[in-house]
C-alpha cells in the first residue's frame, strides 16, 4: 500500500472488489445541475419529467457515475490512484432517494505500465442501472523504495564528496 493507504501495482490480484453507496438526494441533483450547467428539464422540472417516458424526475446519469469514482478514489484503487478512462453504459433511470452501490472489481492488471482494468457496475435495489469499465493508473511499493534507495545513496555520495 502507499502512504497514503492506496493500492499499488504489486498489491492487486484479479477479482478483488470493493463497493460504495450513497444515496441520491434531491440536493445533490440540484448541486449537480448546477456545478455541471446541466440543466435539462428531466432532472429539475417534476411536472416536465412527468410526460416523459421515465414518469417523473431522474438524476443525471454522471452524478450516478460519480459513485464509481468514489469507489476508485476512497476503496479501490483507493488514494493515489489516477483515472485514465471510463466506459459507460446507462441501464435504468436512478431517482431522487435511490441509494446507489458502485462496485469496482480487478479484472486485469498491467504491471508494466502500472494500470488496473476495472469491471465497473451501479446497482439500485440489486438492479444494474450503469455498468462500464475503468482504466487506473496506480503507484509502484517497489519503485518508491528505489526512488528512497537512490536519493538516500546520492546523499551518502555528496557528503563523501564534500568531506
């Protein structure tokens, strides 16, 4: 792990998952709409939403994303980890008061260039409503102690040199 709790590359195995859930509340769609600008009737105007094939407001499909990247960023990869990509695919509607539960799972690990493919899944009421994939970039246990190795012997070096 790295200091500051994250996975590094030599920590993963494929499989290994991690979830997290947050329920959608009506502050957050109205946050969202205007953080974001967007600010399409189906998410903020109830009598609009109603005339649409969905019956009534739903929240935008990128706030119900951003529960995979607190996943990725809080639990797995967890601190540290950079996104490169995500894929998504948008299944069913999530509405004001759904509790969604992101769940990131390692299904591949290139060691070399230090990036984890992630399956990504949202599920409300064990329903999946966005499913994807996520491409990390993580940090390297084995590299921060050459990193240290290094700077400590070019320390050891000058004060050789200066002595």
């Amino acid at each position: 792990m790295n200091t500051l709790g994250g996975y590094d590359i030599e920590d993963f195995l494929i499989g290994m998952s991690a979830t997290f859930s947050k329920t959608i509340t009506e502050a957050d769609i109205i946050l969202f709409a205007g953080v974001s600008g967007d600010n399409n009737a189906i998410h903020i105007n109830q009598e609009f939403a109603e005339s649409t094939p969905f019956l009534g407001r739903i929240a935008h499909g990128m706030l119900t994303a951003s529960v995979i990247s607190a996943a990725v960023a809080n639990k797995l990869p967890g601190p540290g980890a950079i996104y490169i990509n995500q894929s998504l695919n948008f299944r069913a509607p999530v509405r004001p008061g759904d509790t969604v539960h992101a769940m990131v799972t390692v299904k591949e690990i290139l060691r070399e260039k230090k990036h984890v493919v992630l399956e990504t899944t949202c599920t409300v009421k064990g329903r999946v409503v966005i499913d994807g994939e996520a491409l990390v970039k993580v940090g390297s246990s084995q590299a921060a102690a050459l990193r240290e190795s290094a700077a400590a012997l070019e320390k050891n070096r000058l004060k050789v040199e200066c002595a």
